[in-house]
C-alpha cells in the first residue's frame, strides 16, 4: 500500500468505496422484492426509509470490503486503481466512514422500518464484510458458493421491510440470486485467474482449474435457467416475466457454451461475467413489470 497517505482525498473516493455500481443492483433487487411483496403500492415509507437503510448497510459492507482486502488490491491490475491502495484514503477514515454508514443503517431499519428487516439485514452485512471477506474468501475455493447467501438477501429484506415477514416467495428471489452468484463470479475468476492466484485466493480455477471451473459454470447456468422458471409455475409471474426469462438464459448459456469452446479466450469469460449482471437486473425489472401487469389485468 501507498505510504503517501491522504496527500489528496475528495468525495468521489468515499464514493468509491461504496461501490456503487454493485450497491444500485443490491438496491433494485430490495426494491423488487418490497413491490412483488404486496399487490399494489408498498407505501412511501417503507419504500423510502427501507431502501435508504438497505443501501446504506450495503455501501457500509462494501466500504469494509475495502478496507480488508487493501492489502491484495494494490496487486491486483483490476483492484490496484481503488483509493486505499492508492493511498487517498486511510484505513482509519474508511473504517470510520463503514461504521458510520452501517450504524445509520441500523438505525433507519430497526427506528423506522422494523426490527425484523435491521436484524436479517445486519446478519446480511456481516456475512459479507466478515465471514465471506475474511474467512471464506481464502479458506475454501467454494467461497463464492458458501458467501453468496450475503449477496442473495436484499429481495428478502425489501420483502421484510413492507411485511415484516419471510414469505416463501421472497427465498424464492434469494434462491435465484443465490444460485446465480457462482457463474457470475467464477466468469470473472476464470478472466483474472492469475492474479488471484498471484494474491493467494483460492478461487476454483486457481485450484482445480479453468476447465473444471467452466464445467461449474455450465452446470450452476442450467440450475438456474431452471429455477427461474420457478417463478411462473407456481403463479407468482406472468407471461412476460416467463418470455423474458427464457431469453435471458438462453443468452447466458450461450455465453457459457462459447466459453467452454473457446477455453483460451479469456475475454470471452469477461463478457460472461460482464453479461451475468445484466441479466440478473433485467430478470428482475421483468418481475416488476410482470407484477404490475397482472395486477392491472385483475382490476
């Protein structure tokens, strides 16, 4: 890490550190699951005061992820451009700004939203900046597996923050994000082998390597093409969900059959992953929609 610490810091590298890209698709997938929770409006403030605490727990995750992973960051080519590798920000200030943003967070859910959704949240928050970041990341190649538990929750705890109950349709919306967790990152894993392997993180092509990996991926695709269908079979979604899930996985299995043909194409496994997060947010823009049809065909 950089010794010239803080020589300049302005908010765009507290931004940053949020991860905001990853902290928006979070965001959607809770305002998905509060929407699909209730057959009309969820009401203002559940919507307003659910997301902002939800995405402030998720900004405060991202910010610890950061701050313990600093040390392998400033040696990897996709991580060594993030602000504590470079200096801009200290430890000390990022851990400050996490506790901050996660502490607010906890206070909006549990004052305003209800406890259900602050508990289940902050279980959420330390599973993904603790148990994954810290242990699972380099104890076991299955941490992607093990830690996307973390990362599936925000549709349960959008669906909390409206009802303040776990209903079997929100696990449902976990189960996909769960099960899409692995091709997702392990796409990446495939494109950036090297490095992690460089950093020591055991990643499942770092060691049992790309084509056992791809394998993975294929297998974990086909899962999940068959649990997005779930949705429609047991009348939570309607046609349009349905003809939009059926082309977005016949579009990531085609990504990952091209994969598998090309195994020395590393760009096409970026393209895989890159594609996997677009997926996943028009899957659920779909369910919204979807839900929203319905309910103007019963009335």
């Amino acid at each position: 890490m950089s010794a010239n610490v803080e020589t300049y810091t302005d908010w765009r590298d507290y931004y940053e550190l949020t991860k905001p890209r990853v902290v928006m698709l979070i965001v959607f997938t809770a305002i998905v699951g509060m929407f699909l929770a209730v057959p009309g409006w969820p009401g203002a403030g559940p919507l307003l005061l659910g997301t902002l605490g939800i995405g402030l727990a998720a900004s405060g995750a991202a910010v610890f992820n950061h701050v313990l992973d600093a040390r392998i960051d400033i040696h990897m080519l996709r991580t060594r451009g993030r602000p504590l590798p470079q200096g801009r920000v200290s430890e000390a200030r990022a851990l400050a700004f996490a506790s901050v943003l996660c502490f607010a967070s906890m206070l909006v859910l549990w004052l305003f939203v209800n406890p259900l959704t602050a508990v289940l949240t902050f279980l959420s928050l330390i599973g993904y900046a603790v148990v994954y970041t810290v242990f699972l990341k380099r104890a076991t190649p299955q941490n992607i597996v093990i830690g996307g538990a973390a990362g599936a929750a925000p549709p349960v705890l959008g669906w909390t923050a409206v009802t303040n109950d776990v209903h079997a349709s929100a696990l449902l919306l976990f189960l996909i994000i769960f099960i899409w967790t692995p091709p997702h990152f392990w796409a990446l894993a495939i494109a950036r082998k090297e490095e992690y392997a460089k950093v020591g993180i055991p990643m499942l092509p770092v060691t049992h390597g790309e084509d056992y990996t791809r394998l993975n991926i294929l297998l974990y695709t086909i899962l999940l093409t068959v649990i997005t269908i779930v949705p429609y079979l047991i009348g939570m979604s309607g046609l349009i969900y349905l003809a939009t899930a059926v082309v977005l996985d016949a579009i990531f299995l085609y990504y990952v059959l091209q994969m598998r043909r090309n195994p020395d194409d590393l760009e096409r496994a970026y393209a895989t992953f890159k594609y996997s997060i677009t997926y996943l947010g028009f899957l659920f823009a779909a369910l919204l929609i979807d839900h929203y049809f319905l309910l103007q065909i019963s009335i």
